[in-house]
C-alpha cells in the first residue's frame, strides 16, 4: 500500500471523526436527560480527540487533514433516535476501522487505529445503556 493510499484512508477517518464531532456536540445540546447528555459531551471530546491523532499521522505524512465533511444529519431531536443514530455511527467506525487495521501495513497507524477502535466499541456500549434504560422507562 502506497503513502498516499495510508493518507487517503486517513482523511477518510478523519473527516467521519469530525462529523461524529459536530453530531454529538449538537446533541449533547438538545438532549433534555443529564445523564446521556454528560456522556454524549465526553464522547464528542473523545471523538475530537481521534481527529488530532489521525491529523498527526495525515501531516508526518506530508500531507494536511481535510475539513470537507459531507451534510451533516442530525436524525432528529428526540433522545431515543439521537442515540440510536449515535450507536449507528459508532457501528459504521468499529466496521470501518476493523477492515482498515486488517489492510493497512503502516504499523504506526494500525497502532492509533486498534487504539480508536477499542474507544468507539465503549462509545457503543455507552450508548446503547443509555438506550436501553430509555427503552425501560417507557
Ligand atoms: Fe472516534
Ligand atoms: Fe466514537
């Protein structure tokens, strides 16, 4: 695998770090519960701090971090489908993350990679508590 292909899977994840960003901070917002709020917040600063270690990798690799994220979709306003579309996003990078670790040769990058994965699959369980007590106190 060439450098630039190490480089484009790393904006790649970078661009998804920052629109996992913006999702959870304008969530945390919205939601009226403490509780998923608090952990909606900590996790967007978790997210955000996936895109410093992918924008260290991207610019010791020549190369600068893109900000080009596409729409961003909020996917409403009540708690229950905030965090079912905070699990969905979590699922997208834990499925992404594992193919990439498996082809990328980089043994730097595989390393801040495995380490990511390891925090998105808490991010899911995270979540997926605060949903399931949500689910139970209807
Ligand atoms: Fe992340
Ligand atoms: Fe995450």
């Amino acid at each position: 695998m060439k450098n630039e292909e190490v480089i484009r899977i790393l904006n790649e994840d970078f661009v998804t770090e920052l629109e996992a960003t913006l999702v959870y901070v304008r969530n945390s917002f919205i939601m009226k519960d403490c509780d998923p709020s608090r952990v909606t917040e900590a996790i967007a600063v978790d997210e955000m701090r996936h895109m410093w270690w992918l924008a260290d990798l991207i610019t010791k690799r020549g190369s600068k971090p893109t900000m080009e994220h596409k729409e961003l979709d909020f996917c409403g306003n009540d708690l229950q489908t905030m965090l079912q579309k905070q699990i969905a996003l979590e699922t997208g990078g834990i499925e992404k993350y594992k193919k990439q670790i498996e082809t990328v040769e980089d043994a730097e990058v595989v390393g801040v990679l495995k380490h990511i994965l390891d925090e998105e699959k808490r991010h899911r369980k995270e979540f997926k508590t605060r949903l399931q007590g949500r689910m139970q106190e209807k």
